[in-house]
C-alpha cells in the first residue's frame, strides 16, 4: 500500500505554490508574448493578403487600360488609313480632272493654231497663184480681178478640202 509521509504532502504543497508562482511569473508573460506575437503575424498575413488583392486590382486596371490604348492606337491607326485613301483617292481624280482640263487646252490650243496657220497659208497660196497666173498671162491684175480670182481659189481649195 501507499504509505503517505509528510514529505509527500510538503512535496504536493511545494508543487502547488511552484505551479502558482510559475504561472504568475512564467507562464502568463510567455503566454501573453506569444499571443501579441501571433496576432502580429496574423495582421501581417492580412496585411499581405490585402496588399496582393489591391494589386491583382490594379493590375486588372492597368491591363484594361492597356488593352483600351491598344483598341484606340488601332482605331486611330485605321481611321488615319482610311483618311489617308480618300485624300490618295481625292488626289488622283483632281490630278486626272486637271489633266483633262490641260488636254483639252491643248487641243483648242492646237486647232487655233491649226486654223491660223491654214488662213496664212490660203493667203500666201492666193498671192503665189495670183503672182504665177499674172507672169502666165502677162498682164496686171486690178484689184477687183485680184478679189474674184482669190475668191475663186479659196473655194476650190475649200471644196477639195472638204472632199479630201
């Protein structure tokens, strides 16, 4: 059997009154160390977790503004082709209509001086045949005569023109 001494009940006294002092001198310090301690990683940890949601935020704000710039340098980029078409467009018609315009110049140009040069000619040619024809004849024409004969020649060169 057990045999109680009063050792054994100073022991269990002393182990109560070590228990006591222990947990008002050690155990509640180092318990309270170690919850200050636990709470401070634990606001770390929500402070990280805070910290990595504000930035998967700004990062999904950054990214659509990236895509937005991107959807606008495209438009600014086509409509700047387009403008750049029509006005290409533009230029060519204005070129071709400018073109057209010199053409037809040239044309008038060329028929004014075509006409000019055929009414120089008849002259020259009434002068040289009223020249042979009065050597031929030996006489001098009188301007009447000079007129008629002129006349004469002119309309044949004309109906040979217009037949030719």
């Amino acid at each position: 059997m057990l045999d109680f001494s009063v050792t054994f009940g100073i022991t269990i006294i002393n182990i109560i009154i070590l228990t006591l002092i222990l947990r008002a001198v050690l155990f509640k310090p180092v318990t309270k160390i170690m919850a200050e301690r636990a709470r401070r990683v634990q606001d770390s940890i929500d402070q990280a977790e805070k910290d990595r949601a504000d930035s998967q935020k700004i990062l999904a704000e950054y990214q659509g503004k990236l895509k937005n710039a991107g959807d606008e340098a495209d438009a600014i980029i086509k409509a700047a082709r387009e403008r750049a078409e029509t006005e290409g467009r533009q230029i060519i018609a204005d070129g071709k209509t400018e073109a057209a315009a010199l053409i037809t110049a040239a044309h008038r140009q060329i028929e004014a001086e075509q006409k000019a040069a055929f009414a120089r000619f008849k002259l020259e040619a009434a002068a040289l045949v009223m020249a042979a024809t009065a050597r031929l004849v030996q006489r001098e024409f009188t301007g009447d005569d000079k007129s008629r004969y002129a006349n004469m020649l002119l309309d044949e060169l004309a109906a040979q023109k217009g037949s030719g």
